[in-house]
C-alpha cells in the first residue's frame, strides 16, 4: 500500500472522435457511460469498475503512426477482463487489430482508432 493509500480514480485518453470511440469503449468492450461535468471539449466518462476511463476529444500532441505494433511497448492502460478468448473475439467481429502479450500470460494489446494501447489480463480464477 503506498504511504497515501492512493488508488487509481480514472485514466484518460485524447481522442478525435468521441462517438467513434464509443464504438470500441461502450458497444465492443461495455463500459457504461457516467455522468460527465460541463467541459468546454466533447468526450464521455466511462465507468470501470471502481474506476473510470475518460475520453477527452482534443487534439492529440502525439502521433498516432509510427507506434510500436505490439501496445505493450508503448503507453498502455491495463484492464482485468473475465476472458481474453471471449475479448479476442469481440475484438474480431469488430475488426479490431490485437497482439497476445509476448509474456505467456494469458493478456492481449489493442489499439483504438487514436493509438492509444490498451492492454486486457484475464482475471484469475
């Protein structure tokens, strides 16, 4: 435990669509839509669990070519997911690109429209 008993409240990501974002955050991977404060940029607040994931439509200072492949040598946000197969196959049927995680573990990497990596480990049993 840290010496401020901290924990993660939220992640957040920019991206350039927020309504084609949703495609992957809310219809492939159902994470609920939140309450989300009067911002002067468009995004959507997605709970998580306990946390949230924040997408926030600015413009990205970052490039979106030239990433590594492989999202897990690059920034990523990691997730806990019932089952990678069943993530693999949502991912498939939406025509999502992903990697296995080159660690053996049972985990895959993807990216969304933006670049951003996500990476999703299954939850032990």
């Amino acid at each position: 435990m840290s010496k401020f008993n901290l924990t993660i409240h939220h992640a957040s990501l920019i991206v350039s669509d927020t309504e084609q974002s949703l495609k992957l955050y809310r219809d492939v991977l159902g994470m609920q839509p939140t309450e989300r404060p009067n911002l002067p940029f468009p995004g959507a607040w997605l709970q998580l669990g306990a946390q949230q994931i924040h997408l926030l439509e600015l413009d990205n200072p970052d490039p979106t070519a030239g990433r590594p492949e492989h999202g897990g040598r690059d920034r990523h946000v990691a997730m806990h997911c019932s089952s990678v197969d069943a993530l693999r196959d949502a991912l498939e049927q939406a025509g999502f690109v992903y990697t296995m995680s080159l660690s053996g573990r049972k985990a895959l990497f993807c990216r969304d429209r933006d670049g951003n990596a996500l990476e999703f480990i299954q939850r032990p049993a």
